[in-house]
C-alpha cells in the first residue's frame, strides 16, 4: 500500500475515503488517493493542525502521540478536552481523527496526514451554549496562529457576518499577517448542513469553502453550496435514513470520546458492535472539512514555503472535477486529490525558471548547478530535497517532464 509495507490499522478497510474499494457500496477508486499521496509522504510532524471545535480527547490511543498543546476558550484553561458526556461533545476528536489519527501503528483508524500534529482549541459546547462570543473565536485564531499552526479546521458554521471574526480571520491569512511568519494560515471551514448558501465563516473569501460528497463522487443533499463554495471532500449522512442506506458503511470511520461517551453510544443500536467504544462514523461537511484540511497538511508537508493562497490554487485545480466543467456552485472546482495535489506541487518546484511548465529550459538550470548544493537545481528527491544537485533532481524533473502547472493568477 504505500511504503514499509505497515501493518493495517483495524479499520482502515472501512475508511473508503481514503481507498475505496467498494467496500461501502460505492463506486472503486472514489477516494482522495490517500494511499497514492502515502508514497509521497505521510505528514510532517513540523506541520500542525488546529482544530477549532468542542475539544479533542487528549488520551486517546489514536492521537495522544500526535498532540501538540493547545488551549480552551470555554474555560480558559490549558486542558481543550470535551467537557460533557453527550454525542455532540465528541464532535472535535471525531475530526481531529480524520486529520492525524496515527497511522501505522497496528491500533484502528488512520487520519490523511497521519505524522502531523493537531492543535486542539475548543470554542464550543453543544447544544448549550454553542459557540462562545465572537470576540474570544477571534482570540482563538489569533492564539493558534501565534502558537505555531499551519492549517485551521473549523467544522462548524454560523449564517451571520461577525465583523469582530473575520478581522482576525485576515490577521491570520494576509500577506505579511500573523500567520506562519507572514505566509498566511490556511483556513478550512464546514460549508454547512442545510442545502443552502454556503455560511460563515466558510462564506469569506480567505476560507476555503469545503462541501461534501458520497462514495459515488456525488454531492450530498445537504451540502451547501453558492458562489462561496470552493471544494468538495468525502463524507457520510446527517439523519438516521441516510444512515440506514448503507447500515453506516458509507459513513466516516474516526476517533471518538475514549468509554461509553460521545457518538459510540449508538454502536448497539446501529447493528455495530456494542463493544467498540472508542470510535465511530461522522458525516456532513463537518467530516468533509478535516479531510480538505488533512490534504492541505501533506501539502505543507512536502512545501512548508507555500503561501495560504499558493495552498489553495494547487488545492483547486488539483481536485476532480465534478458537476459542469471547471468550477461551479454545487462542486466547486470538484474533489479533493491527494496525490493530484502533491504531484502538482513537486512539478511547480521543478520549474526551475518559472514559467509554469517543466521542460528543457528547467533541465538548463540544473544542468548549470550540477555537483553542486546551490538551491537554484536542488529540487529532488521527493518529498523534501537533499541538498545536492545529482541524479534526483534528474529522475524528479523526468517524473514530471512537460508538465503544465496552472498559474496562480487564476485564482479567483
């Protein structure tokens, strides 16, 4: 499957999103190509991810080892667990699994980008009181993005305009801003449940917009969509009907509330086993998102100098195409792909002269560094390169010989 032949996780078999075999029913090779992306590289532990949402469970056999500090702005503590027993409160490790679940280690389920780290911040307890005030999900973001975050994952929407949010959602992102020493914080948010416009704060044109999809490449009845809508990533159901289509197996197989609480407490009754306690299925674009997200990371993970806005065009015009060709409102610009994503971003680093497609003039300039360390020919080997100009560089370049990258100017 991907290199060191590992051990499956125990429920990798389940998680069509990442490859789909029809396994759930649905239609082979509709997946992100997350095996295919494995070959690349599985994530940077350097790269982190925050997950702005109820709280994740800091003890759980699938994350503990992928945990960086992070805070709670419920309780303004330093302990960002979830403080209740309900489904709902499980709702922040469920997505915090889909991005980083650590992989290859023989236990259960596998995140996308399963070496990174996750950053957990809680902003909410559901249903009561919800999301916390508007000026202290400002102070969230300007807090991950001042302790270290890369990408941030909120799978959670609101359709109100919070002027006091979206400043500080453009402290983290702008050119020169707050994030990632002035290459700008990747922001991914939850297009929302409801079918209609796309919310807050997916809606501001800084986010990446992320709907949802099944395991036939079709959208999900639920999924917003509109103008604001930039991606599409995997999903499963919201309603005990969609549920029963399947018995849960086109479902998102994740972590959940380690014990009897969180989402586990249906296992019984939805024909699974009672004893498994420790994990469970998620859908809505709540699910998409981290997943959008998780890809963003391996991305980061093989080019950690891509800027937010560099991020998200490779992000675009990497995905699989869906619905009218090129981008529209109930797609986007299509699926989120792994490996298209990764591919794309290796053959932009084998530009060397930057005109956006690799071939002879690119073979010159490393020709012109050969045997040496300069960085002007230092592209290979995938994912990182190696300091050297040598034969890498000529087998990476070959790997992508005449390639014709997307300019950047594109992007809307």
């Amino acid at each position: 499957m991907w290199a060191g032949e590992p051990e499956h996780d125990e429920y990798f078999p389940l998680q069509w999103h990442l490859h789909n075999a029809g396994q759930s029913g649905g239609t082979p090779g509709v997946d992100i190509n997350a095996t295919e992306a494995w070959e690349l590289t599985t994530g940077d532990p350097n790269i982190v991810v925050a997950v702005l949402d109820s709280g994740v469970e800091m003890n759980h056999r699938d994350l503990i080892s992928n945990l960086v500090q992070g805070y709670d702005f419920v309780n303004g503590d330093s302990i960002p667990e979830p403080v209740g027993a309900k489904a709902i409160d499980a709702h922040g490790t469920v997505c915090a699994g889909l991005i980083a679940a650590q992989g290859n280690n023989g236990v259960v389920v596998i995140g996308v980008s399963w070496k990174c780290k996750i950053m957990p911040i809680a902003i909410a307890t559901w249903p009561d009181p919800g999301l916390i005030a508007s000026s202290e999900i400002a102070t969230a973001f300007r807090w991950a993005a001042a302790n270290g975050a890369d990408v941030l994952s909120n799978s959670w929407a609101e359709d109100v305009v919070s002027p006091i949010v979206y400043s500080a959602i453009v402290d983290v992102t702008a050119p020169g801003g707050r994030g990632r020493g002035g290459k700008g914080c990747v922001l991914i948010a939850a297009a929302g449940n409801d079918g209609g416009p796309v919310l807050h704060p997916a809606a501001y044109a800084e986010v990446i917009a992320i709907g949802a999809t099944n395991h036939n490449d079709l959208r999900w009845y639920y999924s917003n969509r509109g103008p604001n809508l930039d991606l599409m990533a995997p999903s499963g159901g919201i309603s005990d009907a969609d549920w029963l289509l399947t018995d849960g197996k086109d479902w998102m197989w994740t972590t959940d509330i380690t014990g009897v609480s969180g989402y586990s407490e249906w296992n019984s009754q939805d024909g699974w086993e009672s004893e498994m306690l420790d994990y469970n299925a998620g859908g809505g674009t709540s699910t998409a998102c981290p997943v959008a997200a998780g890809v963003a990371a391996l991305m980061l993970s093989v080019e950690p100098d891509l800027t937010n806005r560099e991020v998200q065009h490779f992000l675009e015009r990497s995905a699989k195409d869906l619905g009218d060709p090129g981008r529209d409102d109930y797609y986007g610009w299509g699926r989120v792909d792994a490996r298209a994503a990764l591919d794309m971003v290796l053959a932009k680093r084998t530009d060397l002269n930057g005109d956006w497609k690799v071939d002879w003039r690119d073979f010159a300039v490393l020709a012109q560094f050969w045997r040496t360390s300069g960085p002007e020919g230092d592209v290979g080997p995938a994912p990182r390169p190696d300091g050297s100009v040598d034969v890498h560089d000529v087998i990476l370049m070959g790997q992508y010989w005449l390639e014709e990258i997307p300019e950047p100017g594109l992007i809307e």
